[in-house]
C-alpha cells in the first residue's frame, strides 16, 4: 500500500532575465529612477550612484525564499532577537528597546497544550474513518491511505 501525494501548481511564476521575475525587475528599477530624480535635486553628481545602489538593494531584498521576501525575513529575525533578549534580560539594552516598541516578552515562552490546542475543541474529528485517495480511479480498488488507532491493527 502506497500514497503518491503530488503538488498542484496553480500559479505560474513568469521570469524576466537571468531566472529573476519582471515584477522584481520592474520593482528594482522604478525604485532605483525615483531614488535618481530625488537624490538628483540635492546632488546632481552623486545621484546616478545612488540610484544604482537603491535599485539593486530592491532586488536583493525583494528576493524570495520559502515564500517570504529577505526584507521580510530580517525584520522577523530582528523581531525575534528582540523578543529572546526581553525574555532572558529585561534589563538590557535590548531588553529596554523591546519593552518600549511594546512587544510582549510572553510569546518567546512556548507552552506545547496551548500552541496545538484544537480552536474548537468540543468537535472531535476521528481520522479513522477517513481513506485518502491519490485519484477518484483508486476508491474502486481499496487502496488507499488510512488512518489507526493502533498500527498493528488490520484492515477492516
């Protein structure tokens, strides 16, 4: 008995140059133009380098792994750092910074019965009784995925 679970893809993602998207090329450098035209009011000569620098920062930083944009990572990592630092010394520095953005030092503390705790925990779903199917064609042969109560337990 086996289960082949395969991955539907719904969404495709359209590539621009060198395997980076043309929404994150475009991103890139419309950032990096307004940058220019700003920075060109105050110094004309400095303007075209900081333009540069601006637009493959926008690149870099809007770059996806694991569904989440590296900006958006650093900001969690920081988050995170902060939230360790107000647990484990809320007199530090750190400890200081986090408790004036007033983030609460208790989501550093993880307690395993309340993180899975079920939302609705009056519903009781036994799994038991379901048999998963990788195609409509398999129902008729009997061959699927199913969950016991006990793995020794044979097929009813």
């Amino acid at each position: 008995m086996s289960a082949d679970f395969k991955s539907h893809v719904l969404l495709r993602d359209e590539k621009g140059f060198l395997g980076i998207p043309f929404k994150r090329l475009l991103l890139a450098a419309v950032g990096g133009g307004l940058v220019y035209t700003i920075v060109r009011f105050a110094s004309a000569g400095a303007s075209v380098p900081v333009g540069a620098v601006c637009g493959i920062t926008l690149l870099v930083m809007t770059g996806m792994r694991g569904g989440l944009p590296l900006w958006q990572r650093l900001l969690y990592q920081v988050r995170g750092a902060l939230l360790l630092a107000a647990a484990h010394q809320p007199s530090s520095g750190l400890g200081k910074l986090a408790a004036t953005l007033e983030l609460p030092s208790g989501l550093a503390k993880l307690e395993g019965s309340v993180v899975f705790a079920s939302l609705q925990s009056d519903v009781g779903i036994d799994l038991r009784e379901w048999t998963l199917f990788t195609s409509p064609v398999e129902a008729d042969h009997d061959d699927g995925l199913r969950f016991v109560s006990d793995p020794l337990e044979e097929g009813s």
